[in-house]
C-alpha cells in the first residue's frame, strides 16, 4: 500500500506508555454494570466481550507498575505510524463524501493502547481485538493484533491492516449517520436470534464501508498496489464468523452469527470496493446477504 507524502492524522491517543488497564490493575468482579454494559454494546453491534466494567476494577496500580517494561521496537512505532496515516487517509475520504452530501465529517480519535486501557464503552483488552465505542466516538486498536492477524489468521499485509481499521471507521460512519441508533432500538423489540441478525447487516455494512474508503482513497491517491485487494480479501476471510466458530468449537452455529460468514465479508468489501457509494452498502434492504 502506497501513501506518498501521506499525512498522519492528529486525532492519536497514544496510551501505549500506560502498560495495561489504562492506570488500574488488581481484580474484577462480574456484576450488573458489566451486563448493562455489554447489552448497550451489543445493541451498538460491538463485540459485548469488549466490555468489562470498569466500576469493577479495584485498586489503581502503582504509577511505575502501568510503564512499560522494556522500550518500544522501531517496528511497532512503524506500525504505529502507518495506522495514524491510514486514520488520515479515512478522514480525507470521508470528509469528502460528506461534503459532497451536505453534510459534515467529524473526525474520530484513535487510541493505540497495549494490554488493555478504560472506553467509555468499559474497558478494552487486546485479546479482543479492535473496535469501535459509538459512546465515545474513539477506535480502539493495540498493535499486537496485526501480528495476530499475520500469524493467527495467516491474513499478513498492509492493507489488511488498512482493512481493520477502515472497518471500525465504517462503524463510526454508522455511528454519525444514526443507523447504530437506528439499529440499537430495534434490537430491543426484538428476539435474541433476530438481534443478532441485525448486528451481521451492521457489521457488513462497515466492510463495505470499508470498501467505498478504499474505492476512494485510490482514484484520488493511487494508494493500492498489486496484492493489496487480496490482502483484505484474505482478512475478510479470517475473521467470518463461521470460520472463527470451526476454529474455536469445532461446529458452525448460523443463528449465532454476529458479524457475518467469510463469504458475505468478502462480498460486501468488494460491493463497496467497486461500487465507491455508501448507496450500495444498504444491507438492511436486501434479501441476499
């Protein structure tokens, strides 16, 4: 992936230093606020394992126990550097189509974290990967998930990078568009089968969202490079949720499904890819998936 001359975006939180739980440590304990929590998430359509209570979390840790234990690698400042880029490249392409609407984009913040670190959403670990708090209007994203994503879900690359995060940008987009509003109170009229149906089309709607940035960023930047659709293809892939259910329990549960199957990832990133319009990324008006 190409950024010439890319910018970096000015919207960084940089809370690696903070060394896990943004500032507190000790243990938890499992109580109302935590399902509270996790509902308003899962209405969001968020992941509710993103959600731990941070009202449970006892004692505040030492301030030389929150530091990290051994300087950061030029590598992961790399990294560090093209996800502030990407954030930047989202920002042009989105304020853009806004405009181009009559409408107005407002910037979300990125957070790079490590371990863990407190959202207005609860606290965010990195066992559960990036994403998205609407409360908050912040992506969440602790770097050691793109070595994840390269040597777990065998999904290396640049752009697959690029994916992950223009996927949860596409949940903000969502998010200042009213459809996760939108979503969150018909999740509550209906069944929990019915709920999780809703959370797939949101969730496929930011991989097209995801496509319609990167249709944009390469008409307008030539950012793409041979490989790259294949990269995000195979991130898509990995992260369907039949092919994570085979992986962890060995069965495919359908009604389950909160994100959508490998296939329907993939095929609403290339909707988005080829089409370029947030038009064609209506996933809430259409029978095939």
């Amino acid at each position: 992936m190409l950024f010439r001359n890319g910018r970096e975006s000015d919207n960084i939180e940089d809370r690696r230093d903070d060394g896990g739980g943004g500032g507190f440590g000790g243990g938890r304990s499992i109580g109302v606020g935590t399902v509270v929590l996790a509902l308003v998430a899962m209405y969001f359509g968020i992941d509710p394992r993103v959600v731990l209570d941070t009202a449970s979390v006892t004692q505040p840790r030492p301030a030389e126990a929150v530091r990290r234990s051994a300087p950061r690698s030029p590598a992961e400042d790399e990294l560090a550097r093209f996800a502030s880029m990407v954030l930047a490249d989202t920002e042009d392409t989105w304020g853009t189509i806004f405009k181009a609407a009559g409408g107005r984009y407002k910037d979300p913040h990125m957070v790079l974290y490590t371990g863990a670190t407190r959202s207005a959403c609860g606290v965010g670990q990195a066992a559960m990967g990036p994403f998205y708090c609407p409360a908050d209007q912040k992506v969440y994203l602790d770097l050691s998930f793109f070595n994840e994503l390269k040597n777990r879900f065998r999904a290396p690359g640049d752009f697959a990078q690029a994916y992950v995060i223009a996927h949860e940008v596409g949940h903000h987009v969502q998010n200042l568009l009213g459809i996760s509003e939108k979503v969150q109170q018909a999740r509550e009229r209906v069944s929990e089968r019915q709920g999780n149906q809703l959370s797939v089309r949101l969730e496929l709607q930011a991989d097209c969202l995801a496509g319609v940035w990167a249709h944009h960023a390469d008409r307008s930047r030539q950012v793409l490079e041979a490989g790259d659709v294949e990269e995000a293809l195979a991130a898509a892939t990995a992260i369907g949720d039949d092919r994570l259910q085979q992986q962890s329990q060995g069965r495919v549960m359908p009604d389950s499904f909160t994100h959508g199957s490998s296939a329907q990832r993939v095929r609403w990133f290339r909707i988005g890819l080829e089409k370029g319009a947030l038009q064609s990324c209506d996933t809430f008006n259409t029978a095939k998936l």
